[in-house]
C-alpha cells in the first residue's frame, strides 16, 4: 500500500478501523475520530482506574509494574516540553521506559537519509513511538513505514501540524465527561467553545469528538474571521447537534449564559498569523484584545456549576478571578492529560483490563 | 498572601522554618539560612548513612525502594550539567524518577504565559520540582505560586541567580565536618576563605553556615576589591567568631599558615565581570593572575592535616600538585554534593528515619 | 604515565590489554584491535544470548535486575542520536540508568576548567561513561585520566574523531557471523566492502576485526581516491588473508559476484569533503553519482544468501528495492548494535556469565 492509499484510506471509518485497531485495542493513535463512543467512555474508565490507583502506595507499585520493560521514543521534532512531559509522566506512571528525542533534524537527515529510514532505526531501540511534528502527515508517515516494516510498532500522534491533536481532545471528552457525572454525563449539554475556533487545533477536535455523544448544543464565541469553518458546523449539524455562532462574547452570555453546562476558552492564537513565525500585535484584526476575554464581571451570566476548560497556555482570556468558581477545572485537565495517556498506553499494551479489573476490586471505581 | 509578603516573611527566622518546613521536615529547600544546627547535623548524618548503604547491593535496593513513584522535575534555565547531574544521581539513588527540563523559555512564556502559570503546569507531572535560574528570585516565586496553588510540591533551590546557592553550601558544610570528625568536628577550628569573596556564591554560602557551629575564626584572604562586605563581616562577628580580612596570601600563610584547619579556595570569577558576559582578561583589577593561587611552595606553610577543598571549576589556583596532600578533599566534595542532595530528598519525603536506622542496624554509622 | 605514554602502551599488544583489561573482562572499550578472536566469539555469544532472553517477560525481567544500580553516563559531545539510543537502550535493557550528556562544552569549559576536571568531576555521579567526541583521543584521554584518579570508571568509546568507531565493527562482526551462522560462520569467506573505504570508519574497522578470523578474501571497490590507503591492506595481506581492489561495481560483480558471501555498501560520505562542514555536490570527484551503487539489476549477479549490510544512514547506494533480498540484513544490523553494546556492558560489569548461564539452562542457546 502506497502511503497515499493509506491515507486515503484512512479517510473512511470502516479501513480507518482496520489500519489502526489490533485485536479490538487501538494500535496507532493517529485521528481523534478514529475513536467511537464506547472506545471513549472505555478510555475514560481507564484513566480514572489509574488516577485512582495511584494515590496508593500499593497501586502505584501495581502500575509501575505493567508496562515494565516497554520503551517509548518521545520523537517531538518541535519543542513542546509541556506535552512531551506529559506523556513521559504517563509512560511512567506505569513503569515504561522514556527517552525524549528532540533532534532528529540534527543528525542523519542532513546526510541525506529518507524520514522513513530515521524512524525506522530510532524505531529499532523502542516499543512505542509518540511523535510531533511540524508537519500535517508525519505520524501517518511513520505508522505507514512502519507498517511496512517487518518490526511495526505503535505510532502515537501527540500533534502534527495544525491539524490534529488527538490526546488534547481525549483529555478534554475525559474532563468533561468527569466534570458533568454527577448531572448525568455530556449527553444532553451545550457546551460553549470561545476564542479563536478556526485555527485552534484543540477547540476543533473538541468540536468533532463531542458528536460522538448525544450533546444538545454547541455553541461558537469568535471574531468573525476565525469562526469555524463552514465545514466543521455541518459536520455537527449532521450529527442532530444545534449549532449557534456569535462575535460577542457579552451579548451571548446575557443571552444564553444560564444554560451553557461547559465554556472551552481558548488563547487568540497571535503566533500564527503572520509566515514568519513572530506573533502579531495583540489586537488588530481579531478586533479589540479582550472581546473574546471572560472576564470577572460575567460571573452572575453563568451558572456556579457549569464547567470551565482551558486547554493552557492562556493569556488573558481567563483570568485568574475564575480560580475559586465551583467549575474551574483548567489545572484538572492538566492532570488529565497525564491520566489519558496513560490510559492510552494501557490500552495499546494490553494492560486495560488487568487495570479496571484492580480497581474495580478495590472499590475504586 | 502575595509575593511581596512571603518574601518578606522569608527574611525572619521564624516565619520562614514555619512557611518552609512541615512536620518537622524540610518541605522547600530556597535558603542556606533556613536550616538550624540541628538540621545540619541531621541531613549530614543521613547523608553519611546513604553514602554507606550504596556501597553494598542490598544497601543500594533497600536505598532505590525508597522513593519509588516519586517524580523530580530538574528545571535549569540555566545550563549547569554537573549541577544537575548530582541532583539526578542523588534522586536516581533514592529509586526516584527524574526529567531535566532545560527550555523552559522556548515554549509557551514565548505565547504570553505567566511564570506561575508554566510552572505550576509542568509540576502537574511531578512530586517535587529541582529549580535553577539566573534570576534571584525564581525558586521563591515558583514555591510561592505552588502553595498557593490546590497541589503544592516541594522546590528545591539548585542556585538563584548570584544570591543562594543552598546546596553547594550543604555540601561543603558536611565535607567540612565529615574530615574534621577525627578531631572533633567543626567547633572551635580555624577556616581560610581564599579568592574572589564578594561574587563567589559558594563561599559567601559556607561563611554564613559556619555561624551555626562555634568556629573559632574565620579568615579571608582576597584582592581589596573583592573581599566579603561588612555586612558580611559583622554578621559573623555579632555570632562571636573572630574575622580577619586580609589581601595577601603568602604573607598570611607564613604568618598564620600553621593556625588554619580547613581552607576554601574559589576561582576569581572573571565571567561576571561585564555585563556582556565575556569574561575578562586575566589578572587586571584582580591584580597578578596568581596572587590567589595555592602554590605548590607554600606546602611546608600548612599543616597536613588541614583540610582543602574547592567548589570547581577551578582554573589555575588549586594546582594539580595538591592532590596527594591528605587533606585534599575536593573530589570528595563532588561525591558528597549527590549524597547531601540525597539526604536533602529523604528528609522532604520522608525517608531519612528509616535510612538511619537501617544503618544504625547495621552497624554502618 | 603520562597521556602520551599511555597512548604508545596502547599501540601495543600486550601492553594494550594490561590496560584494557581487568580480571580477563574488557574494562576500558577503546579500539577495536583490542578484542581477540576468543573475545569476539564470546561477545557475540553474549549478545545472542541478551538479545533471546529480552523476547519474553521472565527474560526481560531477569535481564533488568542485572545491572540495577549502575548508573551510565553518554558523554555525546557530537550529536548522533541514534549510536546513543542504542547505548542507551542497551544499558536499559540490563537494567542501568542512564543519562545523556550533550552540552559538555557549555558548562564549565567556558570557566578554563581542564579536559580532565571536568570528565572527572560529571564521572563523580556514575559508574561507566559511554563518550563520544570529534576529537581522535578524547575518549583515550578521559580513560587516561580516570585511571589516574582515585575512583576510575569504565570509558566505552562510542566513536572518537574519524578514526575509530569500535562498537560499530563490533555489532558487523556479529551480524556477520549471525547470518552466516548456518554456513559454518566467517571463516573462509569472501566479503566485499563497496564506497568511501578511505574515509568510513565503519568500513575500515570492519576490515580490520575480519583479520581476527579466517576469512579468504577481503575485496574493495570504490572510487580510486577513495581505496583504502596501503596500510590496511598490507595489514589484511600479513593475516593471510587476499585482497582485491576495483574502482567499478557492475566489472566485478560480473567477474566474482557469485563468489562473494557478504557485501558491506557504504555511503559516499560527500559531508566531510570540505573543511566547512557542507556536504559537497553528489558526484563529483568520486565520479558520477550511481557508480557505487548496488542497483536492482545486479541482483542476478550475486548470490540469494549473500548477506547484504550497510551502517546507515544511506542514501541512494543500497536501493529500497533491495529489502526483500534473503541476505539483506541491514535493519538486524541495527538491532543487533543494540545487543552487542547490552553484551559490552554485561562484559565490563561481569554479568555476562549469569546471562549465558541462564539461556543455557533455558535451551535459548
């Protein structure tokens, strides 16, 4: 199979499945869609077991003893130390071996070797790759050479380009799935996404995994130009989900704000606007800086227990007044990442069910 | 209580054991101040204990079961590999597990981000956090913004900008007392500080740690320029040690040479000199390049048994040829810097009785 | 002994293993010219045995236990992740922590400190030092001077300047014997080295460890510049061994092709052909660009078991179609670095007997 067919394929459900699943368990962990309902509520389940499990000095031990032996390749050929650790901490959390590798430009590639070579050797010391990269394809890239190979190991995406970042979202749907349980879960909810929608990666796969669940609204706060694209709001639309967008944060919370159950605020993404990588003037033609800032004053618009995400790092636009809202759970998400991932690794590993099933005994879960 | 205020509390001796301590324990390690005799004789003992216990395999699983679980971010914005080498090694010793975290800068403070909020995002994945950085005041803010935080950890201060360099000083204080203990420790001895006083952390450092223990006298020998400050001086007078200052090192050896216990040598530290950080030429306003240099003729004017160490690097003022003189305990101070960082993580966590008694038990302290 | 004695004694057989050697086991690894045939054969044993035992749980664990507690620093002043991955994955394999070291140059070289201070100082903390460096005799130097320290630790080279890369010759001497295991092993075989043999290391250390063994006939072709010069083949030749030189693939492969059991393709290495560091035009003065390439149509040339290898990276010299040949071996090659630096370690810290007891004992071997 050509690289371009694996990518087409994929491009639908059905091959998507086939190319990253193994025995039911995810191998690859390329797209957010390529996780159904159940993969996620599945997921979820595991990263609380091990959240749980860990605050015990005989759970951790339990945890660390799982993955022993497995080495996991951090490949993160752009700098992303708050990611990278994340995932280093989750390998950790049950027992895997780390290495963060940063510079793969540094060394082989300016001989004149081929990407797929490098992986493939660096590939040779591990079990487990995460990797990101700068460019939209190179974890489909890698899991392609290496599905080649005759020692093809997983592939996990932690962010490629502008278009996926596949843990982010799974960290998120864990959050708020966590967040709403004691109100019956996310089905149901509208959930409110703030910021700069079309080029934040993490706003977007929310948006997409969120039609995994029966959510009755999701709403869109931005400036006109960095709206969602056209797309994006069709593909909710068709999953039954009521769409709204709006350019005024204010005017939408006066109007709606009681009924929102979780606002995702995002950072207005400066550092992209302009090729050459400097960020722009705070401003400009996102229109005034704090449009799309939740400030203090909104307080009394929404209710105490709805929930309030932030996929960090933030500027201004949510200030450090919301820290004491009942709903505030930016430094749980932080926390969540590492849960997720280290669910990830259970499940590609094999080490799932031995883990719900401890907890479980336990009276963990 | 904002920054301003724990900083100031940090300067009286009772709000500081009270923010810095818990239980008893050392919780963050920012000042060389915050430890009482006691505290010195405590951590020194599990430090001798430690280094005793690894040097057997059973003593060196029993040390690696200790800490196991426990994560320890090294965070260096400033490059000091051998610094944090020791920190790892002693962490590593104790079953911990570590991450060198070096580009704090590169990623998200380039998006906007406040301190406080990058580093309490990176401790989300840790259990205690190793700091260095050129500013003064970083470690105290970072401990600062963690308690005030929901999951405060233990920061360990690997040296603040030209102020504090805590465990450097932990260090030389156990040397010192661990070569001196066939005489009788610390008390009543007579010790040399020769070099550049005024810049050098690590003396300054030791200076003020000897005020803990009754030491007879303290002596520095450095150019006019770059002798200790009065308020330096006065401090270790007001603890009814005598001070003698002084600019000339033959000339004080031959006068004084046969008195000396112990002395400290330090490099003239020219890469401060300009604000550019080039270091300047040699010599110049220090005077002649080696007026504070041990030469290897001034052997007949100390005693054998006086005690020589050296914070390192050195460049000229420690000749190799000092190295078979039975006092010559500068690769000890090395070893003895991941031992007392060891001692350092035991006491936080808790750890230090249990060390100590199985060492008691075996008959090794 | 001065460096430069130690250096001559090193230029000698005898002398070579008095300092290489502690207790018949391998303590410095520092040239390639220092193992003997028995050394090999055991080495190669070793990392047989290493590398059957990691293929299931109880294996892996027992291979973790080995080492714990030793603690391996790689001293990689010129970047090249993969050599360091392999080492490191080596040592994680028996169970040995790791560290790597990159930035020698920015600490404390920049304060004047010696070479020797600083090596001896970052050793404090561990217990071998892998190192890699572009000077020739860094890695002899550091040996040189840890031997003469109060605590010497294992220096393993990892490649020093353009003259030796002894691990790399070790791992092709494995992988050789390895794939032509079957066939009654090295002896009486004709291998062929193809490229820049002036300037591979790889290749000409190869070329010198075949010597060890009863090979019949080493034959180079590459570019005229680029043969290898007439010591090595004198050197070859006073073994007994013929020698064959051609500067054109497709002639020779047409004349003796059938006869040859091994083909070892190496890269034109065009980044070295300035003082700049620039990679040179392709072709060039090594003639047109394709002449050293093993292209798919000699595949009726040569014989389905000869064993096909290549150091990597590649670029174009040894064509993806080639991959499904029998003999190809090149990503075993890769592997097997990693089994024979674990077969090194295990050596140095005499756990090589456990390990081939063990496999003993379980028929893996």
């Amino acid at each position: 199979m050509s690289f371009e067919e694996y990518k087409a394929a994929l491009g639908t459900s059905a091959s998507r499945r086939a190319l990253l699943f193994r025995d039911g368990r995810p191998f690859h962990v390329l797209l957010s869609q390529q996780f159904s309902r159940d993969d996620l509520i599945h997921l979820t389940d595991t990263a609380t077991s091990i959240r749980r499990l860990d605050r015990h000095r005989d759970g951790r031990d339990f945890l660390r003893g799982l993955l022993r032996g497995i080495r996991v390749m951090n490949l993160f050929a752009q700098p992303s130390t708050r990611t990278a650790e994340s995932f280093i901490a989750a390998a950790d959390k049950l027992g895997a071996t780390t290495r963060l590798v940063a510079d793969i430009r540094t060394s082989s590639f300016s001989k004149g070797e081929t990407v797929e070579d490098s992986v493939r050797t660096l590939s040779s010391f591990f079990d487990t790759i995460v990797t990101r990269h700068p460019e939209d394809d190179f974890a489909v890239r890698a899991a392609w050479g290496l599905q080649r190979s005759s020692r093809p190991i997983p592939v996990v995406s932690a962010g490629s380009g502008k278009s996926q970042h596949v843990t982010q979202s799974l960290l998120d749907i864990y959050t708020l799935r966590y967040s709403l349980e004691q109100r019956g879960g996310i089905d149901g909810r509208t959930v409110l996404l703030v910021g700069d929608i079309l080029r934040n990666r993490a706003a977007r796969s929310l948006a997409y995994l969120l039609t995994k669940f029966d959510v009755a609204r999701v709403d869109f706060v931005s400036a006109k130009n960095y709206l969602p694209e056209g797309g994006l709001v069709q593909y909710i639309e068709k999953h039954g989900i009521k769409v709204g967008v709006d350019d005024n944060l204010e005017s939408y919370l006066k109007r709606r704000g009681g009924e929102v159950d979780a606002i995702y605020m995002t950072r207005l993404q400066q550092e992209w606007d302009k090729g050459d990588g400097q960020p722009t003037a705070k401003g400009g033609e996102l229109g005034t800086e704090d449009a799309f800032v939740l400030k203090s004053e909104f307080r009394s618009l929404i209710r105490e227990d709805c929930v309030l995400m932030h996929p960090l790092p933030r500027v201004n636009e949510l200030p450090e007044s919301w820290e004491d809202h009942p709903g505030f759970v930016v430094w749980r998400q932080v926390r969540n990442g590492m849960w997720m991932r280290a669910a990830l690794f259970a499940a590609i590993h094999g080490a799932d069910q031995e883990i719900r099933a401890r907890a479980v005994r336990l009276g963990l879960v």
